[in-house]
C-alpha cells in the first residue's frame, strides 16, 4: 500500500474478498442514502462481483475505510464503431473525511488503473464536476428521459402516403417475450442497432450483466430481429418506465411503442430513455413529448491514438490537422499529433520531436501573421475529451479549452468529430 502525500497513513488499494462488505455498504450509505434491504442482496452480488473483477479502489487510514470506487467494464458506440469503455461509478467519501484530497487521491489512483489495463476512454455521471475536469474528465452528452401522455400513444401517426409503394411495411408481428436465457441475442440485437444507426456515445454492458438485467422479475422485455424493448411499471400501476426501445425499421418502432401504448387504458404517464435522434417525436400527433430530466455524463480520452482508432467517424469527412495536446496525468497523450480522418476511419499520429521543432521554428518565424494551416491546435485532457465527442471547436475557444491552430480550419474538425452524443444507461 502507498501512502498519500498530506494524508498520514492514508493508503489506497484493491478491496479483496478478505475486506468488510459492512464498511463499504455503511459507506454507501452514507454516501448516498439508505439502501432497501430488499435491495441488500442484490447489492452484496453486485459488490461481490466487482471485487472478483479487481475493478474496486478504496482508500483506507490505518484500518478504516474512508473512500471507494469501482469500474464497470463497458463497450461504447462512436458512430456506430465500438471501443472499450470503463465506466467510473460509486464514487463515495466518508462525510467527515470530504475536503480532504482523498476523493482526488483515489480517482488518481482509479485513473492510472484504467489506463494500465488499456481502455481507450472512460465515463461517469457526476455528482459534483470540479475533481473529475481536474483529472481530465469533460462534459460530453446526456441520458434524456422524456415524458408523455400514455393515450397520446394511443395513435400513431402513419407513413407518409406520398412514400407510395417505398412507405415501410407495417405487418407484423415481429415481436416476441424474451428474458435472461436470450441475454447474447439482446446484445447482439442492440449492438447491432447502435451500428446500423451509427450512434455515438451509448454504452453495452457484458452479456453476464445483460442476462442479471434480463432476470430482474419487474423488467418486462421484448425482442425483434432489428430491436429491443425493455420497460416496468412505477408508482404502482400510473407509469410505466421505457428503460429501452431500440429499432432500425419503421414497423418495429411502431411495434414497440404499440407495445406500450397497450397499457395506456391502466397508466397515465409513459417515462422514458429516448436517444438523441429517436423517432417518437415523429410518431405521435401532438406536442406532448417533453424532456423531464437531464443526467449529464463525462468523458475522459485516456489513450488519445487508441480512441481516435476505434471511434467511427461520419463517412463523408475528411480532414488532416495537427494537435497539441496537454496531459500530464496520461502522459502517453502528451505531444503534438497529426490526425487525418477520412473513410469514416481516424488515425492519430505522434510527431516526432525533429519534426515538431522544425514546425514551431516555422510557426516562431511567421508569429506576426495570422497562424496558418499547419498550425497545431493546442487542447488539454478536458478540451480533447469535448472534441471527441462532438463540441464545436468554436465553443472550445470561447471556454477556454482551446487555443491557437488555424480557426479557418476549425470547420473540417467539427465535421470530423460531429455527434449528437446520448446514453440510456445510468450507473
């Protein structure tokens, strides 16, 4: 165990199965409020299970726990190509050991692990954002859940009759009941429709976490060969929650949201996951779909040229520029790099040293005229991770995430790095 520096004996390490699933759910709770003790088993699995892993960090002075962290081993969508994903959740502190620098100490620590084990990039949803843009995490998307009238699913709106003989063949059924046993086609069925829809952001979890899902006696599911339904009621029998409805072909959109507006004669209000581009908007015949609440989840690039690989990229853009990145908690980052997207594919380049000082002798010699094309645009861990995942370099300059380069080219970049980032998955 290493001891932090201004923490005494403070040390961080993996928790093992020899360590005290009591102080860490004391922990939880304290962090984040009671836990049902319907719940408790399901959590004690789920702890269990991480641990097994080596995917649990916790920080201990002397013998007592004073923070914890975990990992989940994910997949994540970038236009429609997958890359590893570790998503950062359970973040917790004791009440009275906040303000501290454990919490940054162990996020540090939780950090160094991920990239060691070789995940391109990482997310959380934050509780508060100050400590994880201090490690390099950015605001990158949000999961959406979005409400409705249940009658107003009731009737849909039909194809376009101008579509003539191409208007999409609503027969069916193509829908069927499916629970833990069809975990491995659930995921290839959702997999298959991020890739079809070149989603960028949202994640997949494993197919042993798929089938623990699958299995929970409340979830009510349904599978079609292009889409997934997921949903369970709340507040007794008044809503129903739509934690996932996925399709590539207008008929099964239609038969899934059919599927759920059957229950409108019992529920009042449908709440639901929607990615970005769903389609509900354009099924049903008034304004009544709103937005109820926003989660806002961020995003850290750990290995730049291991991201920029795996992440798909809109087919038609094309683009060469130079960056300069900052990183030194992933110092593999650091350094100027050329990046050249083109065929729907990216690739990022590290200069080396010559060649970057040649250029900047360049840049040094020209520094009274307005930069030019060759110009490398300079961006921190945090303004990396937003350009990944869709914000405008436009917006990066005015926040302060972005510097020098060549505006004139700050086009090409946000045709590269267009998404419309979401997640249905909270954790």
């Amino acid at each position: 165990m290493a001891p932090v520096a201004g923490r005494g004996n403070l040390a961080i390490r993996e928790l093992g199965p020899a360590d005290d699933l009591g102080a860490l759910l004391d922990l939880s709770r304290r962090a984040f409020g009671p836990i049902r003790a319907a719940d408790e088993r399901r959590w004690h699995a789920d702890a269990e299970l991480t641990i097994r892993d080596h995917r649990y960090l916790a920080a201990f002075d002397g013998r007592r726990l004073v923070a914890a962290a975990r990992y989940f081993d994910m997949v994540q969508w970038w236009h429609g190509r997958s890359l590893p994903m570790a998503g950062v959740a359970s973040v917790m502190v004791a009440p009275e050991d906040r303000g501290r620098g454990a919490g940054r100490a162990l996020m540090t620590a939780l950090l160094g692990l991920i990239a060691v084990r070789g995940y391109p990039v990482s997310v959380l949803y934050p509780a508060t954002m100050a400590i994880y843009r201090s490690l390099g995490w950015e605001m990158a998307g949000g999961q959406d859940m979005a409400v409705i009238p249940a009658r107003s699913l009731r009737s849909l709106v039909p194809a376009d009759p101008w579509l003539g003989d191409l208007a999409p063949d609503d027969a069916g059924p193509r829908l069927r009941r499916c629970g833990a046993q069809d975990a491995g086609q659930v995921l290839d069925v959702i997999s298959g429709v991020h890739q079809v829809l070149r989603d960028s952001g949202p994640n997949t979890r494993d197919e042993a976490a798929l089938q623990r899902w699958l299995g929970d006696e409340d979830l009510y599911a349904y599978l079609a060969p292009d889409g997934f339904l997921a949903y369970r009621w709340r507040n007794g029998n008044d809503e129903i929650l739509v934690e996932r409805a996925l399709a590539t072909s207008a008929g099964t959109s239609r038969e899934l949201w059919a599927v759920v507006a059957s229950h409108s004669s019992m529920a009042v209000t449908v709440r639901g996951y929607l990615g970005a581009a769903d389609p509900l908007c354009w099924l049903i015949r008034e304004p009544d779909l709103a937005l109820a609440r926003r989660h806002t989840w961020m995003l850290r690039v750990v290995d730049a040229a291991a991201a920029v690989a795996g992440r798909g990229f809109p087919p038609g853009a094309a683009v060469t520029a130079r960056l300069r990145l900052a990183d030194p908690r992933c110092p593999g980052n650091d350094g100027v790099w050329t990046l050249e997207v083109g065929g729907g594919k990216g690739l990022l380049t590290r200069e080396a040293p010559a060649v970057t000082a040649v250029a900047d002798a360049a840049a040094a010699v020209t520094a009274a005229s307005p930069p030019g094309p060759g110009a490398p645009l300079t961006l921190g861990a945090r303004g990396f991770a937003a350009l990944y995942a869709g914000t405008a370099a436009a917006t990066l300059r005015r926040a302060g995430l972005a510097a020098g380069g060549d505006p004139g080219a700050d086009a090409a970049l946000d045709g590269a790095f267009a998404a419309d980032s979401f997640m249905l998955d909270y954790f």
